[in-house]
C-alpha cells in the first residue's frame, strides 16, 4: 500500500490539530459555564429604564443576571418552576412583579416559586443556551419553555441581528465561535454591558433613534416608500425613539413575518420547525440528564388572538390578513416541534381569542402583554401547571393535556 504523500499528511496533520484545539475549546467553554455561573443572561445588578408613549417600566438584574429575585434560585420547599421566554416572559413593558411569572406564582398561591428567567429578545437557541447553564444548577421541579406565537418560528431565519456590520466571514466565524463557546461569548457580551450598568430611558431613547436612522439609510427604494405610507404619528414614533426600531428593521425587510407560520408546507417554514425542534430537543436532553420536568406552552401573540393588536401590527408596518385571527396554524407550529421533540404541548391560545375585542391585553403598537395580558396568561396557565406537578408526569412524555385547546 502507498504512504500518503507529504502534502496529505500535512494536510491530515493540520486538520487533526484543529480538530483537538475545537475539542479542547469547547470542554474549557463547559468548564467555564462551571466555574463563572453567574450572568447567564446580563450582568448581575444590571439596571434598565425604559419609558414609551405606551409604558413605563424598570428592571434590575439578580446575582445570575435575570430580572427575578435570587431567593428563586434556591433548593428546598416550595417546589420551583423555572419559566423560560422570551421578552414577553422577562416583562417587557411592565414591572417585574406583574410579569406572568410572578403572577402564576401569586395564582398557585404559594405552592410552588416561579423564577423568571426571559430574556428580552431571546429566541428557541436562547432559551437552549440558558437552559443549558441554569437547569443543571437550579434543578427545578418544573420547567416551562414559554415559545412565542410566530416569532420564535420566524425569527431565525432574519439573522443576523440589526444593523450588524460585520463582514460575511466575520460573521461565519463569530456564529461558529458561538456555536463552539457560548459561555465564553456570554461572558464578552457581560463584560462589555458591564461598562455600563445602568440603561436610562434617555439611554434607549438615544440608541433607538440611532437605529431608526440606520435602518432608514439603508432601505431601498420600495420599502421607503411602504415606510412613507405608514401613518404620520408612527413615523414620527420610530423617528423620536419611541417605538422599537426591531419593528422597523423587521416589517421593511419582510413584512410578510407574521403571515410565514399561516403555511407550515412552505419550503422556508419546514426549515424553520426543524431549527425550532432542535433547540427544543436541546432542552428536553439537558432537563432528561437533570431529571426536570418540562412543558413548552405557547404565548399567544396579539395579531393572532387580539383585533387591536392586529390592526397594531398594521399600524406600524407589517402585512397582516384577516386569517390571522382564526388559524390554528400558530399552535400547530409550536405543537408539531414539540412533539418531534417528544416533550408535552399546551396552548392557551382560545382563552385569548374569547378576549379578542378587549384593547387592554396588549400594547397597541408595541405588541407586548400589558400587566392585564400577563394576569389573563397566568390565571388560564395556572390550573394546568397545578396539574404537572401534582402529576408527576415524567420528562419527555406527549400526555393529554386536560382543559388546554389542542393546535
């Protein structure tokens, strides 16, 4: 037999040593995650002020860098929920105490602690990324996965995030580096938010109407002209500072967004369950390892179950069809990853929609629950959650779901 030539072993050589070095970064990123626990979502005593036309709120963050308080964060009795989301599960827009977290907490009525662990802007590979670092040290007795209606399926597919900059090999490399050391990219993203630990609502205001006029600069000629036919009072929202350039960047891009999850046999959709299912399937692993209970619950976005909030998210610049208000197909996104999965589904959606002409569940143009919205969640929630944990019901198993609507 020949001996592989020189040029091949130095090649076979070279890709043996990367692959070692990728092996020995990603056990050192594990080892980190370990050692440096804390700030697994933002710096602990990280303060934020926010202040809209529509709300005004405050945030600080604990010891593991959530909004909630430590005292969440320990073993014993009460049994503990961790609630996982996004920034409808963080509270974005209300205090900490009227976020549904807290408030399924107050509707168990002290039968359980519910530690709050969204994070604003989050998406399916966040919720993975904290499940991976918190479970292991929290070890509640029940987990929720908190998936927003159309956003958690759409959201992926439009990184990558706003106004970044960064070349097409900078950013090949930077999501290959995430891939390989979360911990170790969480702790740069700490440490530069640490420079700053207060956020004021000047603060946001400032970088906000930065943003707009980034996205502004950058539109084509159409979509300038769909931005153009907006109403003058939202434009002149977006321009102030006053309305989340997300909003903006987003329905210029693909105004479309919200209409993606209406056809789930699209090309484009059956990709994006599959992303989905895979961060769902990462959770379900670490929370089988960990012998945590689970349950994905879906949250009823408002074009899909509320008239204001629909007729809002025209308002401020994305395609919306009446449809919207009577499909299922939401749910059944949400419903079908979790199955494939194989972790328990329940949708609250119906009880919005018997709610849908009431204009207080959500802020209009914003999009989020308002307190009255994360109340009417928790309290629909709550009696189903009784149920999980006096049921026992082991992790990883599809059970029926008494008193939830199925997709």
């Amino acid at each position: 037999m020949r001996r592989p030539t020189r040029p091949l072993r130095l090649l076979a050589g070279l890709f043996i040593q990367v692959a070692l070095g990728v092996l020995g970064l990603h056990l050192l990123d594990r080892a980190v995650g370990r050692i440096w626990p804390e700030g697994v979502s933002l710096p602990p005593g990280y303060h934020f002020m926010a202040k809209t036309t529509e709300f005004s709120f405050e945030a600080m963050t604990n010891d593991f860098g959530f909004r909630d308080s430590s005292n969440h964060w320990s073993r014993g009795a009460p049994p503990l929920i961790a609630a996982i989301g996004d920034s409808f599960t963080y509270g974005w827009g209300v205090a900490e105490a009227e976020a549904w977290p807290r408030a399924l907490e107050q509707e168990l009525g002290g039968i359980a602690r519910v530690a709050n662990l969204g994070v604003a802007g989050g998406l399916p590979r966040t919720y993975a990324e904290v499940a991976e670092r918190a479970v292991p040290r929290l070890r509640p007795d029940l987990l929720i996965v908190a998936v927003l209606q159309g956003d958690d399926l759409a959201q992926p597919a439009q990184e990558p995030p706003l106004l970044d900059r960064r070349s097409g090999p900078r950013k090949l490399i930077a999501g290959a580096f995430r891939s390989i050391a979360p911990h170790m990219v969480q702790m740069r993203r700490n440490r530069s938010t640490s420079e700053k630990l207060t956020t004021s609502p000047d603060d946001l205001r400032t970088q906000w109407q930065t943003d707009v006029r980034g996205v502004l600069g950058r539109l084509p000629p159409e979509a300038r002209r769909q931005y153009d036919g907006l109403e003058p009072d939202v434009r002149r929202r977006y321009e102030a500072g006053d309305l989340n350039p997300w909003l903006l960047w987003c329905s210029t891009r693909v105004p479309d967004y919200y209409l993606l999850p209406l056809d789930l046999e699209a090309p484009r959709a059956s990709v994006l369950l599959q992303t989905m299912t895979a961060n769902l399937q990462r959770i379900a692993d670490v929370c089988r390892k960990n012998r945590v209970q689970m349950l994905v619950v879906s949250v009823p976005h408002g074009m899909y179950n509320n008239l204001v909030a629909h007729r809002g998210t025209e308002r401020v610049g994305f395609l919306v069809s009446p449809a919207m208000l009577e499909s299922n197909a939401p749910d059944a996104a949400i419903s079908r990853s979790a199955q494939s999965a194989n972790v328990e589904f329940l949708s609250v959606a119906e009880t919005f929609r018997t709610h849908r002409g009431d204009p207080g569940l959500y802020f209009e143009l914003d999009g989020h629950f308002t307190a009255e919205g994360h109340r009417l969640f928790a309290r629909t929630l709550a009696p189903l959650v009784k149920g999980r944990l006096h049921s026992g019901v082991s992790t990883g198993a599809i059970s029926p779901t008494p008193g939830a609507t199925p997709p």
